[in-house]
C-alpha cells in the first residue's frame, strides 16, 4: 500500500481545520467545489455538444443526399441510364432523381421563400425520417398535384391537410401582357415535423412529374441523389467510381455542402472545452494556495514529526495525500451529477421554461425543437482523469516544499 496508517491519519486530521485554521479550511472548500463544478459542467457542455452534432447530422443526412451528382449544364437529361448504373455500384443504397429550386409560397396573404423539391411517391416514402415524423395527412396521397410541407411553414400560413398553398417559381412565362411568373396551387396531402427548424419552415415535397412541369423541366432533373451505408467513411472510393462513367459530372458530398456548418461546431466545441476546463485549473491553483498556506501553518508540527523519526517520503505522502482528497473528492462528487443532469437536460430546460415563462431554447436560433444530449463514457472517463491529473500536480510542489523542510531551522524560527 502506498499510502501507510500513519500517514492517512495525520493527513485526514490536517482536513478536520480547527477554528484558528478556518481560512485555509475555506480556500480548500472553495477548490473543491471549483472542481466538482468544472467536472460537471464540462460533462454537461460535452454531451449537449455531443447531442446536437449527433442530431443535426442525422436530420441533414437523413433528408439530403450522401452524394449528389450534377450535370455540367446544370440539368440532367437521359438520367434513368445513369442512375441504373450508379445503382449498380458496390455499397450504393439508393439512387433519386430530384428537381429542387426555390419558389415563393403563398396562402390566406402572406407569402415567404421554400425550397421546392420534387421526387417520386415511393423514394419519398422510404426517406424513415419524413415517414416517421408525419403528423398529419399520409404519404400514400402524395401524386398529382398533392404535396407534402413542414409543420412549422403548415403552421405559419394556416394551413391543414386539404388546404391549398401556391407557389410561385421565379422562372416566367410569355404571354400577350408580358412575361409572368409562374405560379400554381397545390393541395397539401401530409405534413411533417422532423425538429428542425429549418427544414420544417421552408421545405416543400413534389411529386417529381408535377416539379418537372412547374420548373418547365420536361424529362430533366437537376441532380441525382445517392445515399450510401455509411456516410462517415472515406468517400473518394464511390467518387472514383462515378466519374468513370463521365469525366463531366459534378459531384458534390454531405461534407462539402455543410463543411462551414460542422466545422463551426467542431470550433464551438473545443472552444467551449478549453474555456471551461479553466475552471479546473483554477481550482488546482486554489489547492496550490490552501497547501502552501498548510504547510506554513504546519511547520512546527512538520519539524517535531521528522525529529520523531518521520521522513521526508512519509512527510510527502501525508501532504500529498491531504491535496488529493480534495481533488478526489470533488471530481468524484460531482461527475455523477453532471451526467444525471445531462441525461435529463430536456425535462429540465421544460421545467425552467414553465417555471420562468421564457423561451430558453428558441428553435429558429438553434434549429432544433429539443435539447439533445449524448453521454459518450469515453469522454467522461476523460474529463475525469484530466481533473484528477492536474489538482494532483497541483499538490506535488507544496508536497515537496514540506518534506524539505529543516526541522532543526523550523524549531528555531518558531
């Protein structure tokens, strides 16, 4: 054992302070909960990060394509051959062809911009995070003319399942007044609520025939959309693949479309981990001060117990061992705390929203309806050890200066 009975005795005695050493009973309370608060809320942080990457990453990968191939002129034609080979590829789990551009969106006067996306009935359906989010209407009457919008736009031009939204393209159309934009209404056959903000504001689903002829794109499209098994994995393989077909073809990945989005997290995240890990290391330094403030306090006692044949490892040891339990003690407390609070953050931004009546969490700033978070254990057990790592260092140095003490200099001084 490293630590003997002795010296858990007089180091444990050193943390009961008496009353004539109240202050340095404050300091080190103090760093012991600077320490238990830097834990838990790095371990809160960390796993709301965690949760909102996890999230976002889902919802933009579970509605947009992996891949998606463009033509160099900006439209597809003759795309079914295309699209039957690249479907034929290794590890290719689906291949769509899509019209999307931008209209403006008209109901009960009050008009906004959507993105318009016209696809087939049956590769809509197999999108699990439309069909799982439908909260009102089917998507089996999606054909014809019949589309499917997000709750929050439904909600923002007062619309229901039957209603009729019009859209208006920004492309025109000749006629004995002039040229005039196109403009169309369609019957709203289901509406979705996947949680984000952003695309249940402003997207609006298609039937790919009725796109084609409200673009004026008769048998064009404007990209194939290609998902893959596992999007995370090096790509370059599939695009190698797809440019043997036609050296022309553009093709553009999930990452390159939101390279700056997640690379903005990434920042927040480490930025955030840096800022708060200064917690910790202030408390370290008030264990640096509350030590050295001990030992001055505990010179005399240093001096009688080397004279009584205690050496200066056991000296190290019992100051060593009065620093770490602080620091033990701390970390140990509050990282349960910090992850029952994280597992449950959503409850509580509830709670506080009903208990203050503010809007906490508003999901047109942060894009998502709900508080998401991600307990990754790995990264607890990490937060855990960079704590106890550096109060530990953060004890050796007035460890040190104890057990170098002269208890023959000590005794005359005092």
């Amino acid at each position: 054992m490293i630590f003997g009975a002795f010296e858990r005795l007089v180091a444990f005695r050193y943390l009961r302070a008496r009353r004539t050493e109240g202050f340095i009973s404050v300091i080190a309370a103090f760093s012991l909960v600077g320490i238990a608060l830097g834990v838990a809320t790095l371990i809160i942080v960390m796993s709301v990060m965690n949760g909102f990457r996890h999230e976002l990453l889902g919802r933009i990968l579970g509605l947009n394509g992996h891949i998606n191939v463009y033509a160099p002129s900006g439209y597809m034609q003759s795309y079914d051959d295309l699209a039957a080979r690249i479907r034929a590829l290794p590890g290719i789990v689906s291949v769509t062809p899509l019209v999307e551009g931008q209209a403006l969106v008209s109901q009960n006067g009050i008009a906004g911009g959507g993105v318009v996306r016209g696809m087939a009935a049956d590769q809509l359906a197999n999108k699990a995070i439309v069909a799982m989010h439908i909260v009102a209407g089917s998507l089996k009457d999606f054909h014809d003319d019949r589309i499917v919008v997000g709750a929050r736009m439904a909600e923002r031009f007062g619309v229901q399942v039957g209603d009729r939204l019009t859209l208006v393209s920004p492309q025109t159309r000749d006629t004995p007044f002039g040229s005039i934009p196109r403009s169309r209404g369609y019957r709203v056959a289901a509406i979705f609520d996947i949680g984000m903000f952003e695309y249940d504001s402003s997207f609006v689903f298609l039937p790919l025939g009725a796109a084609q002829a409200f673009f004026d794109m008769d048998g064009k499209v404007t990209a194939l959309e290609v998902m893959i098994p596992d999007p995370d994995r090096d790509l370059s393989a599939v695009w190698k693949e797809i440019h043997t077909m036609d050296q022309a073809l553009r093709l553009v990945d999930w990452q390159d479309s939101n390279a700056s989005f997640f690379n903005a997290l990434k920042t927040e995240r480490n930025v955030m981990f840096l800022i708060l890990t200064l917690i910790i290391v202030v408390a370290a330094f008030n264990i640096i001060s509350s030590m050295i403030m001990l030992v001055k306090d505990k010179t005399r006692d240093i001096a009688i117990l080397r004279t009584m044949g205690a050496t200066r490892g056991m000296i190290l040891r019992i100051f060593f061992l009065t620093g770490t339990s602080i620091a033990v003690a701390g970390t140990f407390a509050c990282h349960p705390l910090g992850v029952a609070f994280a597992a449950n953050i959503e409850k509580i931004r509830r709670w506080l929203e009903h208990f203050t009546g503010n809007n906490l969490f508003a999901p047109e700033i942060y894009f998502l309806s709900t508080l998401p978070a991600i307990v990754e254990w790995p990264e607890v057990i990490l937060i855990v050890t960079m704590a106890l790592v550096l109060t530990f260092l953060a004890t050796i140095l007035p460890a040190f200066r104890a057990a170098r003490l002269d208890p023959v200099e000590a005794l005359r001084y005092e």
